[in-house]
C-alpha cells in the first residue's frame, strides 16, 4: 500500500494517496439565511444537534436552545453556575438530550415529556465522587439505557441510571475525549493515550497507538480528538493536524495530514458529521472540510470576512447550519459553486495607492497621484477575470526616500478562512510566498536594483491561476551607502563600543559589589543562625539544672522545716523562679527575632485580666508601702492575646516598683478607645532626656548611680515593645527626673461578640502551669516505668521522687529505651526529648508504629516550651506533655493519671464481656489493638480450632508479646480472653431464640455439654435458663 504521497493544497499539506487519486477544491455553498442572536438567548455554542423533527439543538453558554427554523426557545438549567456553560449535547435511545458540563457530580439531561432540564439525582457515591473530583469531558448513551462518561484524567465509566450500576471499565490516567458505539455493539474512544475499542460481551480492550514498526496499523499521533463512524463502517479519528481512516475489519490506517501555514499553526479535528449522501463534514478550529463518497477533500468557503465557525451540523435536508459567534448561518449544500477568481484592487507604495482599470484589471501607472491613505472603497468587479494573460505596470522608479518602506497590500476574495494566493518579489525572494487573509501587506526594505512582483491565487491541489499581475520596480542607491555615511557609521560604532566597555566595567564592579553585599549578609545569617541555637541549647542546658534545684526545695518546703529554714528555702526558689523568667525572656527575644511567635488571640474580659495580673503585685507594692491603683473599666470581652499582654504588664509593674521609693504611688489608667490605651505612671526616679529614646534597646542599662542599685539585665522594655509592634501596637514613655515616670500602651484589641472567658485557660501569675486533675488512689500491684533520661542527676531525682509503687527502668538514650521497652513492656515510658543517638520524638513514634509497643502511653519531658515543639510530639503519638522545670506533684499526678486510664479500660473490659447484657463490642472499644482483636476473633467465631497460635500469626506476634499485650489491656489471658469474647457473643443468639446447641456450634464450642458449663461459671445461670428469661 502507498502511504505518503504529499500535495500543498490552500497552504496546508494533505498526504493521502491509495493507488487512486486526491482532489483538493475550494467550494462555496449557497447563502440561505442568516439569524442574529435573539435577545437573552446566547448563540455561543459549542455543539448542534437534530432531532427527529428536523429541529436543532444548541448547547449553548448559557442554556439548552432549540430552533424549530422561526423561533428559539432556550431551556435554563438553575443549576448551572454564573459563567459555566454546556460543552456538547447527546441524544440516547429514550429520547432524552444528556448534556456535559465542565464542573458537578449530577448529571445533567433534558427531559422531552416534562420539557426541563433535569439532573440524575441517584447517582451513586463512586459516580459523584468521580464527577466532583476530575470532571467530565464527555457524555455518551448507547442502546442499552447505559451513559458512558470520559473523565478529565481519569479514563471511563459505564454507569447504568435505572440500577445505579457503575464500572471502571477505562482505569487509567487519561482524558477521554470522545465516544461512539458501532453497529456491533464495540464502545471507539479517542483518549491522550492513542485509541481504544471496548468489547462489552468479553470486557476486553483493544488500542490503537503509533508503531512505526507498523506503518500500516500505526496512528500518526498519540493524541486523539474526534471520532466518527462513517455508513460504510470506516472509523475517522481527528487529531492534531491529521484525520485518519481506521477499517475495523482490517486493521489498516490510512492518514490525511494537515500541515498547518504560519497564520493558522494548528489544525484540530474535534468532531465529525454526515450528511444524507454520505459526505462527511468536519471542522477544524479555522477551517471546514467536507470528505466525499468519492475520495474528494473539499473546502468549504463562506460568506462572513474572518468569521471562524465554533460549530457546523448538516441537516437532514440537506442544508449546513453553521454558527460563529452570535450569528447562525443556513446553506444549502445542493448548490455548492466554486470561488470567483482573484482580483487585484490594489497597491499602496508609501501610502499612495495606485488604482486598477476596471476594464482589463490593470494596474495603471498613470494613476499615481496624491498620497492615499487606507484601503480602496471599491470591491472586486462582477466581471471575470481578463483572457489577456498577466496584467502589467511598466516601469516605475523609486526616489531614495521612497525605499525606506515599500509596503503593497491586496484584497482578495472574503470567506471563512480567506482565499489562498501566492506572490513574489523576483530578484528578492527566493520562494512563493503564500497568504490566507483578508487584506495582505507585503513589506521590504530593499537594496538598489530591479524587480518585478508577481501575484496570483490557487485553484485546486497543485494548481494555480494562470493570470498573474505584476510590476517592475527599479531602487536606486540610497545615500547610506556612500563614503561619508561609513565614516560616520564607523564613528558612531567606534563610540558606541567604548561607551559598551565602560557600561560593561561598571556593571562588573556593581555586580561584585552585590556579591560582596551579599556574602556579609549570608555571614551575618549564619551568625544570627548560630545565636539562636545557642540560646536554644543553652536555655536547654540551664532548665534541667533548674528543674534539679526546683524539686528539691519544693520537697523541703513540703516537709515542714524550721522557719529560719523555710524563710532560706523560699528564698532560694523565689531566685529560681527568676533565673526562669530571665531564661524565658531570652527564648522570647529568639523567637521575635525568627519571627517564630505567633499571635494566639482569643476572647476574654480584658478588664478582669488587666486587673487579676496587677494584682500580683500588691503584696510587693504593700511591702514598700507603695500605693497601687487601677482607674477606668473597660465593659465587655475582647480579642486579646493573654500570654503576650501578661508578659508586657509583667515587665512594665516590675520596673515600676523596682524604681518606685517606699512611699510612693503607681497608678494605672484604662481608656476605652481605639486603639486600647493603657497608661502605668510612678513617682519614681525618673530618666534623663538623653537617656529616655535609649531604654528599649536591647540590653541597654542607665548608667546613673541611682540605678545601680535596682538595675537589671536591659532585656525587659526591649521585649515589651516587640511584643507590642508584634500584635499591631506600640508603646512610648515620658519621664522627668525626681518626678516619675510614664509608660503608655497603645494596642489594637477589638471588642468580642462572644462571651467566652480565657481566665481559665490563663497561666497563674507566679508563672506555675495548672496541675492535673486528681483521680482516685492507684491499685496495689507495681506497675513498670521506662524513665529514658541522658542527665543520670535528673534520672535519680524523678527515681527518687515517684512512690515505690512503681517499678522503675532507666534508659541512658532513645535506642536504649525502645530495646528496654520491648523488654519490659512497661506500663509507662517517660522520655526527655533531647538525647544522642535517638531524640524523644523518634522514640515515640517508633513505640506507637510497632504493634508490640503501640499501647504504651508515652509522657515527654523537655525545655522546649514552644506551641510548636508541644504539637510535634502530640503528632508523634505522645499521650502527654511536661515542660521543665515542673513540679514533683504535677510528675505524680500525671503518671498516676495515664497508668489509671489504663486500669479504667481493663476494668471496662472485663465489665463489658462479663455482664449480659447486650452491649456491642468492637464498636465501643477505645483501644485499636484490642478493636482489632475483636474484629480477628469475630472472623473465626465459628471455627473451633482457633486459638492462640492462630491469634500470633495473624497479629505477627510472639507468644510473649501476644500475652504481654492482651495482659496489659485487658488483665486476662489471650485465651481466657477468647472464652469470654465466645460466651458474650453467644448471649446475643440465645436473645435471638436459637438453641443451646445451636448457640454453642455458633461460637465454635464443640461440645454443647462444655459450652452450657463454662456459660454457667461465668454467668451464674445456665444458657436455657438466660434463653428463657430473655
């Protein structure tokens, strides 16, 4: 078979020759009619359709629009979203219209009895899902009642609407883009990934793709468009620049390629059309093709300038409606003529036009006259072309000025998609130039010497009109190429690389600037970088000394010692406590300068907290005999950030009385205003002038000797104005020496609409963090605690520090203590987050992943007191959080709360398969383990043999560990578990009225005798006796 036989036909190449022969025509139809948009119905459509009363159907933008050929009438969908719009509409057997829309998880069809747009309401959840998540790209209905949808990037379902039935039968990620059923039954699709035909009887799948290996079987593109199925069964499958003719029968491809002009670059086929004689119509996005019976491939011409048809359907009586835009067209393809031949009107040379001679169609050199601007009114004559052969100019000389713009501009014939002609400069261009528009300008700037342009039009494939219209140009030298304009070019050049060289030289040492700028920034990052690891590890470093010095005195205070001693021992905490607050002000300073802070605003009575903080302070303002006063309310809640506002007030009061006498007066106002102002005076020592612009600079300290007394570490007022420009607000102070001094607070908080309160949720002012609730005493029996812990000091004191109730392991590191905890299956692992080798983070979520650990509740131990850290451990499946220093009561207290809740779901246990009463297991368990153990032994229920060696194999787990396990969760044995599981299943069949040995072969017993026995011992009656009272 002959495969490429390539003709330029139109300015597209066509290959397609099979031992017959290829006729390319351009053709025009006969002009019917043309409608208009009618008002508030939109003509922008994108597929038409017939029905059997030779009525059209438009998908249009903004609804269903039939046309019965003198009135419209759209059908609105109230689904359809603003600016969404139908794609393409498809008739199915019933006589519903299913439409595809881009967007929805209903379908959407058009219902003839009730005459309205409808949506499949009973879609199932796969379909929805499918339709919400990828979309549509195509809707089909074949005969047998079933809607096969193309998915956007998810090939294909088959979804029955009356069953609800649905299949993947296309599972894979394509777009498919169109659908067709033969007259065997065979589902064609064309897809990105070549094309497929689906065999409903067998589910199989065949697919078409390229295989230059097999020319004759072989697609010319993987990317397929549209896809038609001609009368005589042939497949046409659109694709990019191409149409390909499948036989089914054989195999065998035959390609049409459109190679596509530089106007147009491309040339898709998205949808195919037959009329009654069997031609089939398919338009590209610029161009429309009708395929004869006979082989022919024909243009079709319109009558629109530069209007390209959206959409083309032909009739069943054998007329074309075609649609571009807003206009509908109606041909008739009975009478299809060829094009008129090209006429020259005219030519523009420096803006002035030079007229034709209406009698031959010459042009005439006589008529240059006065400059004209802008085309010629006059159109192409009526008459035809002239039998004289190629009309000539003469002879016609440029000055030197004209040359600098030689532009000549044709009108040829109008159309769709515009005539095809050819021109040529000779003696300038190489090759034909050739043009598909409605008004060509052809623009040279051309070198002294003589030229004739030549112009005419194609006829067919390979085939051009024998008239041709030409003319001769002659350019004399112009004045550039003389002497004196290359001395000045060379002066001018000369110039323009030296100024080049200095641009270039400063542009270097600008560019090495910058690099030199932005390695001292990089390096000042990097030592920013450092700083902040420093106080990172060093705030780390100093909280578990702390937590050491903390717990101790906490002890001795709680032991009651002398009051000399305790007066020492309050003293040394308070100290404590402050070394604290400085270390958190130092983390707080790291966290504003990474701008790792965030704003954790919520709703509360802001005058109640303003006040309950102030309050702190007045045992240390009664001390001094300081007055301490508060003026003005502030009514209602407010969005606030308690933490951050406590911080701020903290500071300011401490400075406050640290620089107030004994005597004096400190008041605070509150001013409902916006922003919030809230102003903290003293009648304290005051600032000098010089000194007052300095004091929020960080660890900046007044040198005056006043102060030096009551100084401290400059980090306080630094903070609070970071903390107030991080929330949105500012702060600034007056002050006068010997007179006092004045912080005022301006921050943007906003009135709340809640009521809900966060004093609550508000740290105690001593900066301690609320304890755990208290639960009731712990069992008798000595649970194990994992302590994973690199400090051995703060290992000995949390040993020392819980009751001997518990029995205790130390781990030096994180890979240690996930060895020790597979040992030991401990009740409890308490783990500190920063340890060598593996960190606290990494041990949790290794115990949590394995399914031998996963039930031990774990309780982290660290410095880091950031909303961050907190979150990343509780995501690593940690149970509980503590933040050091802590106290000893809330380590107790939380330890003694997780080993009860673990008591409390093995007393739940035993309660729920004890008692009789009918109550569900597996959905209630809290536990997933032990859920999973329920849904095991419910699988085998009825299997005798089942046990514990099948229990290990399924769970992949030893006999130590299964015991371990189930031991832990629920206080019995895995197969005094399996015996209690057994017997709370069967109370259930004895409610339902089953027999005793039913009930017994149900729940895998084998004998009835044995089952009756152990339902007696664990019930205290016997099952006919529970039957009977049930």
């Amino acid at each position: 078979m002959k495969r490429s036989s390539q003709l330029m036909v139109a300015g597209y190449l066509l290959a397609w020759l099979t031992g017959g022969r290829l006729l390319a025509q351009q053709l025009m139809p006969r002009l019917i009619r043309q409608i208009g948009e009618p008002p508030g119905i939109s003509l922008k459509t994108n597929e038409i359709k017939e029905d059997k009363q030779g009525r059209l159907w438009l998908a249009t933008h903004n609804g269903l629009v039939r046309f019965d050929g003198q009135r419209f009438r759209v059908f609105h969908d109230p689904v359809l979203k603003q600016g969404d719009y139908y794609y393409h509409c498809m008739f199915s057997p019933d006589g519903r219209i299913w439409l595809k829309q881009d967007e929805g998880y209903a379908l959407p069809y058009f219902d003839p009895q009730r005459q309205q747009i409808r949506r499949v309401a009973d879609t199932t959840r796969l379909v929805r899902q499918y339709l919400a998540k990828y979309g549509c790209h195509y809707v089909f209905a074949d005969g047998q009642a079933n809607l096969w949808i193309g998915l956007r990037g998810q090939g294909m379902l088959r979804f029955n609407p009356r069953t609800g039935a649905v299949d993947h039968v296309f599972n894979q990620k394509a777009n498919v883009r169109c659908i067709t059923q033969d007259r065997q039954g065979r589902i064609w699709f064309t897809s990105d990934q070549g094309l497929y035909v689906y065999h409903p009887a067998t589910t199989r799948l065949t697919a078409y793709q390229p295989d230059p290996q097999h020319s004759d079987t072989s697609l010319g593109s993987l990317l397929t468009y549209g896809l038609h199925i001609r009368s005589d069964g042939t497949i046409l499958i659109g694709l990019d620049n191409e149409i390909d003719l499948l036989n089914p029968v054989t195999g065998q491809i035959r390609q049409l390629r459109l190679i596509p002009s530089t106007r147009f670059p491309r040339q898709i086929v998205f949808d195919c059309f037959d009329d009654p004689q069997g031609n089939t119509y398919f338009p590209t996005e610029t161009t429309l093709y009708r395929y004869t019976s006979r082989g022919v491939i024909e243009r079709i011409e319109g009558h629109q300038p530069m209007q390209l048809p959206s959409d083309c359907f032909p009739s069943s009586t054998n007329r074309l409606w075609v649609t571009t835009g807003r206009t509908l067209f109606e041909y008739d393809l009975g009478q299809m003529q060829p094009l008129p031949p090209l006429n020259l009107l005219d030519v523009v040379i420096n803006g002035t036009r030079l007229e034709t001679n209406s009698d031959e169609r010459r042009l005439d050199r006589d008529s240059l006259g006065p400059s004209s601007r802008g085309p010629s009114s006059r159109g192409p004559s009526s008459r035809g072309p002239s039998s004289r052969g190629p009309s000539s100019l003469g002879r016609t000389t440029l000055t030197i000025q004209e040359n600098d713009l030689l532009s000549i501009r044709f009108s040829p014939y109008a159309s769709w998609h515009s005539s095809t002609f050819r021109f040529r400069l000779q003696g300038f261009d190489q090759q034909w130039n050739v043009e598909e528009s409605v008004d060509a300008t052809a623009s040279y700037q051309l070198p002294a010497g003589n030229y004739t342009f030549v112009v005419n039009r194609a006829l067919k494939a390979g085939q051009w009109e024998a008239r041709r219209h030409t003319f001769q140009l002659i350019v004399q030298p112009p004045f550039w190429k003389t002497g004196g304009f290359f001395v000045l070019v060379s002066f001018i050049l000369t110039c323009s690389l030296l100024f080049l060289y200095r641009s270039l030289r400063s542009r270097y040492k600008l560019r090495q600037q910058l690099v030199q700028r932005q390695m001292e920034a990089d390096n000042l990052r990097q030592l920013d970088e450092m700083k902040s690891r420093f106080f990172t590890n060093i705030t780390h470093e100093f909280r578990t000394p702390l937590t050491l010095i903390l717990g101790p005195i906490e002890q001795l205070l709680q032991e009651g010692q002398s009051t000399a001693i305790q007066g020492r021992l309050s003293g040394i905490e308070t100290h404590a406590r402050q070394l604290l607050g400085l270390i958190n002000q130092l983390m707080d300073m790291t966290k504003l300068e990474a701008g790792m802070m965030p704003i954790h605003a919520s709703v509360g009575n802001l005058n109640e907290f303003i006040r309950s903080v102030i309050s702190t302070f007045q045992g240390q303002a009664d001390g001094r005999s300081i007055t301490l006063s508060v003026n003005g309310q502030l009514p209602g809640d407010y969005w606030f950030d308690a933490d951050k506002l406590k911080q701020i007030l903290v500071n300011i009061l401490s400075n406050a009385i640290k620089f107030t006498p004994t005597g004096g007066r400190i008041s605070i106002s509150l001013l409902e205003a916006s922003p919030l102002t809230l102003t903290v005076a003293d009648t304290g020592i005051g600032i000098a002038p010089d000194q007052l612009p300095l004091i929020f600079n960080r660890f900046y300290q007044v040198d005056d000797s006043a102060t030096r007394q009551q100084e401290g570490t400059g980090i306080g007022l630094a903070l609070v104005k970071e903390l107030a420009e991080r929330q949105g607000g500012y702060i600034k102070a007056e002050s006068a020496v010997g007179k006092g001094t004045s912080f005022t607070l301006y921050l943007p908080y906003r009135p709340a609409l809640s009521t809900d309160s966060v004093l609550a949720e508000l740290p105690s002012a001593d900066g301690g963090e609320a304890t755990g609730e208290k639960i009731d005493d712990i069992p008798d029996y000595r649970p194990i605690v994992l302590l994973v812990e690199d400090n051995r000091e703060l290992a000995d004191f949390i040993t020392e520090s819980l009751p001997q109730d518990y029995q205790i392991h130390w781990a030096r590191n994180g890979v240690e203590g996930l060895e020790r905890a597979q040992q030991f299956m401990p009740d409890l692992v308490i783990s500190d987050v920063l340890m060598p080798e593996m960190d606290g983070y990494t041990l949790c979520h290794q115990l949590k992943s394995d399914i031998r650990t996963s039930h031990i509740p774990v309780l982290l131990l660290t410095a880091k007191v950031s909303v961050e850290s907190r979150l990343k451990g509780l995501a690593q499946g940690a149970d509980d959080y503590l933040t050091k220093p802590f106290q000893l009561t809330e380590l107790q207290l939380r330890v003694r709360n997780q080993l009860a809740s673990r008591q409390r779901l093995r007393e739940w246990v035993r309660s729920t398969l004890g008692s009789p009463d009918p109550v569900p297991l597996a959905p209630q368990t809290p536990d997933p383990f032990l859920a999973q153990l329920y849904q095991l032994m419910d699988a085998h229920l009825t299997d005798p043999k089942f046990g514990v060696e099948t229990m290990m194999s399924q769970l992949s787990l030893s006999r130590t560990n299964l015991f371990r396990k189930v031991k832990t969760l629920t206080g019995l044995s895995a197969n005094d578990l399996l015996r209690q599981y057994r017997l709370k299943q069967a109370t259930f069949y004895l409610r339902e009225g089953l027999t005793v040995s039913e009930t017994a072969y149900r729940v895998g017993f084998e004998s009835p005798a044995y089952f009756a026995k152990c339902f007696r011992t664990m019930y205290g009656l016997s099952p006919r006796d529970f039957s009977a009272q049930s």
